[in-house]
C-alpha cells in the first residue's frame, strides 16, 4: 500500500459533525420568512456545496430560482449561524485520536471546505485547536468552490508536495471529485452525510468505516 505523505480534510461531516447547528439555522431562516422547514436527516444532501447552494436547496422550488429571495435567505442564514455554529457541533467520536496520531508521526495536515472562510477558521480554531493544520482554507471571493480543484492544488504547492502525494478523506462526491481533480487519493468517510454508494459512484478509491483507518494510508 502507498504511503501517503499529507492528509487534506474536509471539514463538515468529516472532522466535526456540524449538521443539527447547519439545520437548525437554516430552518429558522425560513420559518422567519413564512417557508416549511425540513427534518434534520434532509441538510445530509443540502449542505456540502456552500451556503449559498444550501440556502437554493432548502427554499420551496418556487422561490429557489428568485435571487432577492435567495440573498435574503443567505444574510439571514449568515446571522443565524453566528449565533448557532457550535451549540451541537463537535468532532466525530474517533477524530481526535486520530488528529493526535498524526500529529505525533509528523504527518502534516490540511483542511479544504466551502464554508464560508470565516466561519471555517472560527470553527477550527474553537473546536479544533489543539491540533496544529498547516493550512486552513475555506470558501473564498474569487476561487471556485470544491469541486474544482484550484485550492487542494493550492494546498498541496503550500505542503511542498505533489497532489498525488497527499490524501484526501471527505464525505460526500464533492469531496471525491474534488480529490479526482486535483490528482490527490480520494477517501471515502463512512461517518459523515452521505453513503458508500455516492463516494464510490464519485470517485472514492478507499472507503473508511472509522478515522483511526487513515494511519495505515500514512
């Protein structure tokens, strides 16, 4: 088995389980502005793209395709997550460790998500803090989002390493093709949002039932 020399993490349903904070935010914002909301299990398939795909993705299909709307719904969802971020969010059962192992092997470690680029710092360095990432990159103005592969390549030039030689673990397809284009080793967690069958169909090379799994590929 190859080794790798760098993990590069995704962040939501990967490292921390932040899906009941991300739902409860968002079913506030359109209950405020007179919409259903939706059970918690439906943000597994809403989130993943940035907030602005979920905001598209939670609104009646009528009022998706209105971009008034649609900005409103996003500078509301935007207060709302202030105020919720980490009422329930925490690491996956297993991350810590695994952060720890890697972290005393030298192994450097990264992070890639489309979250907003605040919100992701500010979530790492509350929840996450006790680990050192060499970079920390989320959702900015002027660089297309996962799954475009123009940050892991960025992170990877960073690291000093080539993209085949950093491993990318993250729990939906936009993580898998993300990890496909940019020629990092795409890694499928079985913890996260969405299932086996949507990271293989996506690209996932391996699928990992636990993160204590990703020492052997290091």
């Amino acid at each position: 088995m190859k080794k790798y020399k760098a993990v590069v993490f995704d962040l939501d349903g990967t490292l921390l389980d932040t899906l009941e904070d991300l739902a409860d935010s968002m079913n506030t914002v359109l209950k405020n502005a007179g919409f259903p909301a939706h059970p918690v299990s439906s943000y597994k398939y809403f989130v993943g793209e940035g907030m602005d795909v979920l905001v598209r993705k939670s609104l009646p299909p009528d009022k998706a395709g209105d971009p008034e709307t649609r900005l409103i719904c996003l500078r509301s969802l935007r207060e709302e997550y202030k105020k919720n971020w980490k009422k329930k969010t925490k690491p996956y059962q297993g991350i810590p460790e695994l952060l720890t192992r890697l972290a005393a092997r030298k192994i450097p470690m990264a992070i890639l998500s489309n979250k907003p680029r605040h919100f992701t710092e500010l979530t790492v360095k509350e929840l996450l803090g006790n680990w050192r990432f060499e970079i920390i990159l989320g959702a900015r103005e002027g660089i297309p989002n996962k799954p475009a592969p123009d940050s892991a390549l960025e992170i990877a030039e960073k690291l000093g390493l080539k993209p085949e030689e950093c491993l990318f673990l993250g729990d939906t397809s936009i993580d898998m093709k993300t990890a496909a284009a940019s020629g990092m080793y795409p890694v499928g967690a079985l913890w996260g949002f969405r299932d086996e069958k949507e990271l293989i169909e996506s690209g996932a090379v391996q699928i990992v039932k636990k993160p204590e799994d990703i020492v052997n590929f290091v």
